[in-house]
C-alpha cells in the first residue's frame, strides 16, 4: 500500500494494478477460514472485493493512474473539471453544454507500451474489441518509476446510474454491468445487449428508468438502444450482435 495516497499497488509483470480501498472487514477466523473462499468478484457497480490469505475482505475502486496527465489533456480540451464519484466512475462535464458530461470507469491495470510505439503522453482512441465502430479512450503516461518507459491505461465508458439500470430487472432475470462497458439485461423475454457510449445527455424526462429503441447511431447496420435515467438523464447503449 502506497503511504501517501493509500492505494493498493500491486506488480504482475509488465502488468500495474492500482485501486484505492474504500471498504476493509475481517471476515476469516480459525472457525470460518473453510466456510468463506477466497477470491475476488466484480459488483454491478465496478467496485472490487477480494479476501486476502490473513482473512480480511477489501474493497477497491480502480482509479486513473496518472491523474496529471489526463488533467493535462481534459485541460487542452476545455475541459477542466474531473469529478470522481463513489463508485469509481468520473463524471466529466463538457464545458458550454448545460448538463452534458462524459461518464468514465478508469481500467484496473495499466501495461507498458512497446517500445516500437513513439507517441507523447496523453488520451488517444483505438476501435473497441466489442464493436469496431466505437471508439475506446486510451491513456498514455510515463511510467512514474522510469520516464522513459510508458504505460497505457483504458478509460471505459461507464453507466450513468448503475443501480437504476440493475433495478429494472426482477425476478430470476439477469443484469451483468461489465467494467468495459459492456450492459447485459434480461427484461421479460427481452435480451439487450450492447456497448455503453461515453456521453451522458440531461432531458425533461422524470420517472422510472427505461430502456427505448433508437436509431443506428454508430453505422453498423444495427439499430441502437436509448436508456434514459430516473433523473432525466440518457445514455446510447450500441447494440451488440448476440
């Protein structure tokens, strides 16, 4: 654990784990060591729990390893402001837009660039592994023990209000929010499938989320989803093929 900011470090070759503690119980004893397994799970939210081998359950949230340089970059954008919510996720409003920001989830890891790539640090785009027409955030930075060497860090879109989409579904039905962005939800004999966009966009709307059919936003030959938040709020989820 780093003694200035607190976060949870860990090395796994060229492989950078970072996540800032927000929750720390002592679950094992000597009489339920065999009753609780170890492991690590991911909730809807994107928050992370692990049990370490001395018995305590941590809870982490992934954060922006080097917050200088995305600042550096939001700034060159007009965008100044960074807000880092409880779970995890920044918000990121985009200056002369009444209500509009971007909703960002920060990758666990980050991993070193091959030295074949010259490219200053900064944020820049690649084709999302999910949907090649949608662009995915990547962040480059120097690497805090060596400047010469860089790493790269992926910045996920991320659900406006996670909770709200997880409510929509009831019973046995599932809701699977995947830290890459990607939402799956049951909703009656309804699949939807798809990839979040980073764009949060505020409406008049007031009332129980929702998920509406919408147009093909990305040019994929699919037609996209619409979610529209308790607050008003709405979001282009791009349909993913099942």
């Amino acid at each position: 654990q780093e003694p200035e900011t607190g976060y949870l470090v860990l090395n796994a070759g060229d492989t950078h784990y970072v996540g800032l503690p927000i929750a720390v119980q002592q679950v094992l004893t000597r009489q339920a060591d065999r009753q609780i397994p170890l492991g690590l799970t991911v909730d809807a939210e994107g928050t992370i729990t692990f049990i370490t081998h001395t018995g305590r359950q941590i809870t982490v949230i992934p954060v922006v390893q080097n917050v200088t340089a995305l600042q550096n970059v939001l700034n060159l954008m007009g965008l100044p402001e960074i807000v880092m919510q409880t779970n995890g996720h920044l918000l990121v409003p985009i200056t002369g837009q009444a209500g509009v920001y971007y909703s960002v989830y920060p990758n666990l890891f980050s991993t070193l660039v091959s030295p074949a790539i010259d490219a200053l640090d900064g944020v820049y785009q690649m084709p999302s592994n999910w949907l090649p027409t949608v662009m995915v955030a990547v962040l480059r930075f120097s690497d805090t023990s060596d400047e010469k060497v860089q790493r790269e860090q992926l910045l996920y879109p991320a659900a406006a209000d996670p909770a709200a989409l997880v409510a929509l579904v009831t019973g046995n039905q599932e809701a699977i929010l995947e830290s890459d962005g990607r939402v799956l939800l049951q909703l009656n004999k309804r699949t939807i499938y798809g990839l979040l966009d980073y764009t949060v966009t505020p409406s008049a709307y007031r009332g129980p989320a929702k998920i509406d059919d919408g147009e093909d936003v990305n040019g994929d030959g699919l037609a996209d989803y619409r979610i529209v938040y308790p607050n008003g709020d709405s979001q282009v989820l791009f349909r993913l093929p099942q």
